[in-house]
C-alpha cells in the first residue's frame, strides 16, 4: 500500500503534517475529512527499501499469550483520562501503544489504532480481538460512541474493571494461604509415603516381622500402589492423566458440560455460596455500568449474561430478558427463577418503579461485594486451623503407624 504525506487544517484553523498509508489520494482525502480535518496538499512518498516511507516503520513485536486483566484496566483507566483531556482518539492510542507494558496489548492498540486511522469505528475494530476485548467492553465503547460519551463510558468501564481486579485479587489472596499449605501437606505425605516408608518396612522384614498391624499395613498398601503407579509405571499412568484432564476441560466448554459444572459448584458446600454471591455481585455490576452508559435493556442483559461466567444464572438472565421482551418486568422472572435473593429481586422492582435501575444495581453490587469480601476472610481464618490440624493428623498417623512395628518388636525382645 502506498504512503503519502499530508498537510490538513483543523477546525480551529491549525495546520498539522503526517504520513499515512492508504489505496490512494482520494480515499485518504475522504478519511481525513471524515475525521473532521480539511486536506490542504497529500503528495505521494515512495517507500525506502526495508522501512516505512520517510520514516523508520515499526517493527512488528513477538508477542504471545494473552493481555493480563490488570493490563487491560490500565489500559482502560489511562485510556477514559485521556479522552476526559481532550486529547484526539488517534493521539490516544498513539500514546496508549507507547505506555503499554504488555507485547500483545501493544501490538493489538496498534492494529486498533491503524483501523481507526482508515475510518472504522473503534468499536468494531475491538471485534477483531474477542479474546481480548469482551462483549462488555465493546458494547460500552459502543455506546459511547454512538451517545457521543465515549469519555464517560470509557471511565465506567475503568472502575468496572478495576472493582472486578480487586474482587479476584482479594479472593487469589485469601485462597493462597489454603492451597500454600495443602501443597505442603501433600508433598510430606507423598514423601513419607513413598521413600521413608519402605525403608522402614524393609527394615521391619529383614527382623523378622511378617504381621504387621492394621494401620502399617493401610500405610504398606499405600505406599505400594503409589510407588508402582507413579514411578514404575509412569508411562501408563501420566498420560492416562492428562488424557483424562484433557477431556474434562473439552466437556466442561461444551454447553452441557458447562452447565453441569456450574450446577455442581452452586452445591458445593460453603464454596457453592461464595460462587453464587460472587456470580450475583458481578450481574448487578455489569448490567449497571451497562445501563448506566445508556445500552439498552435487552442488549445489556444478554451482555450480562455471558459476564457472570455461570451457566446456570445466566440462563436466568436471558429467561429474564426473554419475559422483558414480551413484555413483563425485570423483577418477576428474576424472582421465579429461584437464583437471586429476595433483596436483589425487591431492589430491581424498587429501581424500575423509580426509574433509577443502575443506581439500585450498583447499590446491589456494593452489597454483595463487601459480603464477598467478609465471607472470604472468615474462610481464611477456618481454614488456617483445619489445614494446619490435618497436617499434624497426616504426619503423626504415618509417624504411629511407622513405630508400631517396632513397639511390637521391643514386646517380643523384652519376653
């Protein structure tokens, strides 16, 4: 594609240079109109060999993986106080490209920013990165764009972003400690089991031992097949596991095994109720940032309905925005759903008689975040004893069960 220079006038009269790459004259004349410049000379530049014409082209960046969600609300945050400025679109994701600290966001604001300059919505130039950009984030850029708010949506989509950060971060930070010391837990179990145990019981047959009591014996069997099955027969036994784990991450993305996952983890004790008050928090969340930057109802609880990442309250929702469209009220689909709390349920009919939803949802979502928050650390501080109290447990059973011979062995020497 052909590069050209250019020199246009602005509205408030200021005359601005540029280089720029397009089919031809005439359609770099209309995109350049089209953003509300008034062309004054393009002349066409030929290309330098191994660069862009008349400057140094960019080279395109190995990146790899995916934008990190703190990233993208960086990004976001940068992005909305930018606009606020006043600063052009363009100038923006010139300026967004340079801060980025993420390989992969920067190539894709590149590509963005590339879009833009040919004439294409930002919007739908973000629909060419759906791993990157959401439904939730492209129909709030959507909206803006369309109410010519693109400033205040963007700032929304900011806090959203970042309330939707801390949430997972407060929950990564509060399961670390758990998981920290069930790992620990496991790796001396396994350690006992497989390569102090045997030694012991070799050394125990070796003296003469041939019965050996209930919980050495338990301890043997164990040790036995994890021995056998781990190291011996590592070759049938981890792919046997991967193949396993495999399949059961391709059912649970299939719509059925989706749905089945998430009924299960809805009833899981304790866990299925932080699940559910999560998932609830997150829909109040979403469908007020959305209505509050002007979507339309129908559209925001379809959005929604994807966002709360569970297959069972989002049918919910979309059996709700069936019932809106035929007529009826949010409140009373929600309610006969069975998936949201009375409370929810009476603060969205409070919020539709009012005609303040958004604010209602927020509030909802205050709510629920904050109880999120106080059931995570009163789950920390129950599981901190209980996992420290089966760590003792697992160890000195394995400890007795190892000695027992031995004790038996003293009886029979001491006769």
């Amino acid at each position: 594609m052909p590069t050209f220079s250019y020199t246009v006038r602005t509205a408030q009269g200021d005359e601005r240079s540029g280089k720029t790459e397009a089919e031809d004259e005439k359609m770099l004349r209309q995109r350049l109109q089209s953003q509300g410049y008034q062309p004054v000379s393009i002349k066409a530049i030929s290309k330098p060999k191994g660069g862009a014409a008349g400057g140094k082209e960019k080279k395109r960046l190995i990146s790899f993986g995916k934008v990190k969600a703190k990233d993208l609300a960086i990004f976001c945050r940068q992005f909305s106080t930018m606009m606020n400025a006043g600063v052009s679109l363009i100038r923006c994701l010139t300026v967004l490209e340079e801060q980025a600290a993420s390989y992969k966001l920067k190539e894709i604001i590149r590509d963005l920013q590339g879009q833009v300059e040919a004439g294409e919505a930002l919007s739908k130039a973000m629909l060419r990165h759906p791993r990157v950009f959401s439904n939730l984030f492209i129909g709030l850029v959507r909206a803006g764009e369309v109410g010519g708010v693109l400033d205040e949506t963007l700032e929304r989509l900011a806090g959203f972003l970042e309330r939707d950060q801390e949430l997972r971060r407060k929950i990564k930070s509060a399961m670390t400690y758990p998981v920290m010391v069930m790992l620990v837990a496991v790796g001396i179990v396994v350690f006992l089991v497989t390569f102090i145990l045997p030694k012991f019981i070799q050394l125990f047959k070796d003296l003469g031992v041939t019965d050996f009591p209930g919980p050495t014996a338990f301890l043997m069997s164990a040790s036995d097949f994890m021995v056998d099955w781990m190291f011996k027969k590592f070759y049938l036994t981890w792919p046997i596991l991967f193949a396993f784990l495999t399949l059961f991450g391709r059912w649970k993305r299939t719509r059925s095994g989706k749905r089945i996952y998430d009924w299960l983890r809805l009833k899981v004790p304790v866990f299925g109720s932080l699940a559910h008050k999560i998932a609830v928090g997150r829909f109040s969340r979403t469908l007020a940032t959305l209505l509050g930057s002007g979507v339309p109802v129908l559209s925001a609880l379809e959005t929604t309905a994807g966002t709360v990442d569970n297959e069972i309250i989002g049918g919910a929702i979309m059996n709700a925005r069936t019932a809106i469209r035929e007529g009826e009220e949010i409140a009373k689909p929600l309610r006969d759903s069975g998936q949201f709390p009375p409370m929810v349920v009476q603060m969205v009919s409070i919020g539709e008689e009012t005609g303040a939803l958004d604010a209602m949802l927020s509030k909802v979502a205050d709510f629920y975040e904050s109880e999120v928050e106080a059931m995570l650390e009163s789950l920390t501080a129950a599981l901190e004893p209980i996992m420290i109290v089966f760590l003792g447990f697992m160890v000195g059973f394995i400890v007795i069960a190892m000695f027992l011979p031995l004790v038996a062995i003293i009886d029979q020497l001491s006769k």
